[in-house]
C-alpha cells in the first residue's frame, strides 16, 4: 500500500484523519509557523522541524539530530494521535519536511501514517478549504503503543564498519544531495564538501522520475540513506519502499555528522 495519497482523498475524509502541517524554510525557521498561523487546512495541528522533529545541536549528531522520542511521542498525544489514527502529513517544501515526519512515525511503528501528494500552495489552487483557526491541543490523556522500528536506523559506526561492504557493491549507500554539494564542488552548509567513500548520488529532487530513479540499483540489497542532515534523505527513503526497495535504513546523522569525526574519509569528485 502507498504512503502517498492524493489531496482530493483528503479533502473526502478530513474528519477521519489527523492532519499534521511540517511547513518550514532552512533559511528562515520561524516563517513556516508564520504562515501555518495564517492559513492551514482545517484541523492540521503543526510541526516545526527545529522544534518538534529534531533535538538540539551537539558535537555529534549533525545539525538535525532526531527528536527525543519521548517529548515527540507526547506531541503526537496532545494532538489526539493514538495507534489506530490515520495521519497525513503535508509541507510546502516538496514532501521533505513531511517525509521526516513519516519517517519518525515509522520508525516508532505507526502502521497508518502518509504524505499528501500534493503541497499547501497545490490544496489551495484546487479551491479546497483552509483556516486560521488553531485545533484544541487534547486534554485526554491518549495511548500510544511504541513499537521503535530499529532496523529502520543506522548510525556513523554502523556506516563506517560497512564501508568495505559499500565498496564492493554488496551494500548500496545513496547521497541525497544535489551534485555540486556531493562531488565536493560546493558546500554552502557544511565545513567539509565531498561524500562519503563509496555513496552514488541520488538527488532528491529527482525522486519524481518514480522507479526510473532507481532502476540501477538493486532491491535485493541493503540500501542506506543519507543527505547533509538526515531531513531530504526521508523523501528518497519514502520513494525506495514505493519502488519496492524493503530493506532501506536511513543515517540520520548524515553528512553533518559525518564529518563531525576527524578520522572519517572523505571522498571528492572535483
């Protein structure tokens, strides 16, 4: 079954389902809960990628460490959010911020929980509703059964211990980030430019070729995800498990933490 439904199907059912708003910009981490305040789809509850799905920054980790799963599972709470809700997530960013918040969803064993096809701007041209009015957090104390989905995860000594493999082509190990960011060319966010020892490059963005985008690589391999902060590699962990790709693991941690280790190599192509 698809993670990925269209709007029109949520537009059908938004008194089923819980809605979450991820709407954010790198460059200006208050706007999406600006524009949020403003106009949302009725009922969707937000999401702030600096706040509600990542921790705080330390020497390790990289610049979007994964949530405390604690304080996370309690959000999801005081929205309502129980084992059986069925959830749809949404962005303006082109699935990324949504595809992070499926993928923690996952990784803690919701088995109901989707991004919507379309963004906010493509709900809006569709004529479909919108509001400013902010849902009621919950006062009920709501059940959530965690089931953490481990395999889902790996870390860098994980992905340093595999290296060997990486290189021999037993273990795929894919770079999300654009070209220039990956042959080392240009790093506009992190110290160091370049990738690590063995990854290809799949740019995110590109995900929307479908299968097409991956029918170099094999299925039957282990395959792991990561970009420059383990946010744009969801949107490619979502599109490998659509094309048939069941054995996808993301480094959350990513490039940032990568190179947060001295000792790690570093691979270049310029």
């Amino acid at each position: 079954m698809s993670n990925i439904i269209n709007a029109q199907w949520v537009n059908d059912h938004l008194n089923e389902i819980v809605l979450i708003d991820c709407r954010f910009h790198l460059q200006d981490p208050l706007k999406g809960k600006e524009e949020y305040k403003k106009e949302h789809i009725p009922n969707a509850f937000y999401f702030d990628l600096n706040k509600d799905l990542s921790s705080d920054i330390s020497t390790h980790g990289g610049r979007h460490p994964l949530p405390n799963m604690i304080e996370f599972v309690s959000n999801l709470q005081q929205c309502g959010i129980n084992n059986t809700s069925t959830i749809v997530a949404y962005d303006d960013q082109q699935g990324a911020m949504a595809s992070r918040f499926w993928f923690l969803l996952t990784y803690l064993g919701h088995k109901n929980t989707f991004i919507m096809k379309e963004s906010f701007a493509e709900w809006k041209e569709k004529g479909f509703p919108t509001t400013d009015v902010i849902p009621k957090i919950s006062k009920e104390k709501v059940s959530i059964e965690v089931d953490l989905q481990k395999d889902l995860l790996v870390t860098m000594e994980d992905v340093r211990n595999r290296l060997e493999s990486i290189n021999k082509g037993e273990i795929v190990l894919i770079d999300s980030r654009e070209e220039v960011r990956y042959k080392g060319i240009q790093e506009p966010i992190d110290r160091i430019g370049g990738h690590i020892p063995g990854a290809v490059n799949k740019f995110w963005l590109d995900i929307k070729k479908g299968k097409e985008s991956f029918q170099d690589l094999d299925p039957t391999k282990e395959v792991i995800v990561y970009c420059g902060s383990g946010v744009t590699a969801c949107p490619n962990v979502l599109a490998l498990r659509e094309a048939g790709f069941h054995n996808v693991k993301l480094y959350a941690g990513s490039w940032s933490d990568w190179i947060s280790y001295n000792d790690n190599p570093v691979s270049t192509d310029s």
